[in-house]
C-alpha cells in the first residue's frame, strides 16, 4: 500500500467524486448526485437527484472549467446546508434575522432557499478571491511603498510568497478547529472510498480502511494549482508590461481569474489521469497540501462513504471512466 500511496496509480480512474460535509459526504458520478448525513441518532439521512449532463460551452475545453467550478459552488454550498440542518442536535428552528428574515417574507420557500444558496456561494467566491488573490497584491503594494526601487519581477515572486503563505495559514488554522477537523475526517473518508472502488476491491470498512487517504483528484490540490497558476501569470504578464498600479493590478487579476481556473482545470484533468513521473512530480505539492485538509475517519464516517458511492455508480460499469 506505500507504493500505491506514492504513486497513486489504480487499475480504474472515475470521474466521481464528492465534498466532505457536516457529518456527511456528498458524491456525484455522471448521472446522480447523492448527499448522506449522518442524523444525531445514528440513522443516516439520504437525499438523491439527477445530474444534468453538460452540453454547448460548458463541454469545451478550458470553458468548461469555469462550468464545474461554478456548479461545484453552488451545488456544494447547498449540500453544506443541508447538512448543517440534518446533523444539529435536536436544536429547534433559529429565528430568521437580517437579510435572510427579507427573503423568507418575501419570496416562496423553494425560490428563498435558492436565493440564500445562490448569495451563500458569491460570498464564498468573493471572500477566497479576496483572500488569497487580492489581499497578497495590496500587501505587495504596501511592502512598494517602503521599497521603491524594488524589481517588478521580484514584487511578483513575494506576492505569490504571501499567497502560498496566507493560504498555508488558513487552511492550518481550518484544521486545528474541532468542526472542521471532523469534516476533513468525512473528507478522508471520501478519498479512502473511491480509492477502494478504483482498485476494484468491495465496498466494506474493512476494504476502505486500508486505503490512502490523499487523492490526486482532489479540491484542495485544484486550489493549490489556481494560486500556483496565478504566481505564473503575474510573472509572465504584469513584468513584461510593467504594471505597478496595486489597483491595476488586483483589477488585472479579477479579469484573469476566468483563465486560471480554465487553466487549473485541464491541467489537474490531465495529471489526475496519467501516472507517469512527470504527473506525479506536478502534483505533489497538491497531494502535500492535502496533509492540512484529510484525516483518517473512524468506521462511522467510512459507512457514509461507502452509502454516499454507491448511491452514484452508474449501472453500466466504466460508464464513469476518467
């Protein structure tokens, strides 16, 4: 198990995969979505639904990038709602205040909840682009103001220092919470259990068990490969332009933003698919980065896993191949 946990190499590679939730996991194979939560009295809480394949722009490459990543938000920050309400211990329903109480009075409930999920998930986008795009400019633009004869080309370099660094930080600080070091045990668990699938073993806690818990497929190395793609285009684009505006600059990296994930996403397509040594050393600060963001989960969390898959393999078998 050392050598497939260095080299990630498995006899099948699926295109399911899931988010670790509040007690709970979501997966989604190439027709069904499912969200298993585990309830506070030990039953587990099952929701399914058909997923839409995806047809015109959103199959292209590089395009369809942006079509996942947006889909993956919403559908994401929906399913960590519902699994916020599901696993909470018997606390009754919490009076509706502020913006939420606005949209309840005034809009049906299916249509409110859509409206929360859809404003949950922009705030969620705009506060990492603030946080690991924007705020390492403006703090490069300050470090400028002291050193005015620094290099743009070294400007670039510490910007993209401080947000491997700020990103470093917060996801170490994420995993010294006890709630969200629990839901990176789920995450664990996701990982272990499609590992188990793609090696062809059955589906059981003693199978999953034994299985690494770092996957190449990950979210935490796509996010890892957006800053990294970011560093890059910093280099190559604002150097050669000599764009030293801090406000330009941030503005710039908005504007590029659609391109880097387009980037990211064919790029970890392509090295989570191949094997190869090249692929591997590419991904490795992903599959490094993953150390902050899985943990081993106990056989609870593994039964959820497992739950959570099976709701989503398609009938016909390598109809979800990568």
């Amino acid at each position: 198990m050392a050598k497939q946990d260095a080299n990630c190499c498995t006899p099948f590679k699926t295109t399911c995969g899931g988010q670790a939730l509040l007690e709970g996991i979501m997966m989604q194979g190439p027709g069904r979505r499912a969200i298993v939560v585990r309830k506070p009295d030990g039953e587990l809480d099952i929701t399914e639904e058909a997923v839409k394949p995806r047809s015109g722009l959103a199959k292209l490459p590089f395009l369809r990038g942006l079509f996942v990543f947006c889909g993956s938000m919403v559908h994401g920050m929906r399913a960590l709602m519902h699994s916020a309400e599901v696993s909470e211990d018997g606390a009754g329903e919490e009076e509706l205040t502020g913006i939420d109480k606005w949209i309840s009075e005034h809009f049906e409930q299916d249509k409110a909840m859509s409206i929360v999920i859809t404003l949950a998930a922009v705030i969620g986008i705009a506060f990492s682009v603030g946080l690991f795009i924007l705020l390492p400019t403006a703090l490069t633009g300050l470090i400028g103001l002291v050193w005015k004869t620094m290099p743009l080309w070294v400007r670039s370099v510490i910007e993209g220092l401080l947000k491997v660094v700020i990103f470093m930080t917060y996801l170490y600080l994420c995993s010294k919470m006890k709630e969200i070091h629990r839901v990176f045990e789920y995450h664990g668990a996701e990982h272990k259990t499609i590992y188990c699938y793609e090696n062809g073993l059955e589906l059981t806690v003693e199978n999953v068990r034994k299985q690494p818990r770092h996957h190449p497929r990950c979210g935490t190395s796509f996010l890892f490969v957006v800053i990294a793609v970011s560093i890059f285009l910093s280099i190559v684009v604002f150097t050669p332009l000599k764009i030293e505006n801090t406000f330009l600059r941030m503005a710039l990296h908005l504007l590029m933003l659609p391109v880097i994930v387009g980037v990211t996403y064919e790029f970890n397509r392509y090295v989570g698919g191949h094997d190869g040594p090249v692929s591997r050393a590419l991904r490795g600060p992903g599959m490094w980065m993953q150390n902050f963001t899985t943990f081993e989960p106990d056989d609870s969390m593994i039964q959820v896993g497992i739950e959570a898959l099976k709701r989503v393999l398609p009938e016909e078998k390598g109809a979800d191949q990568w």
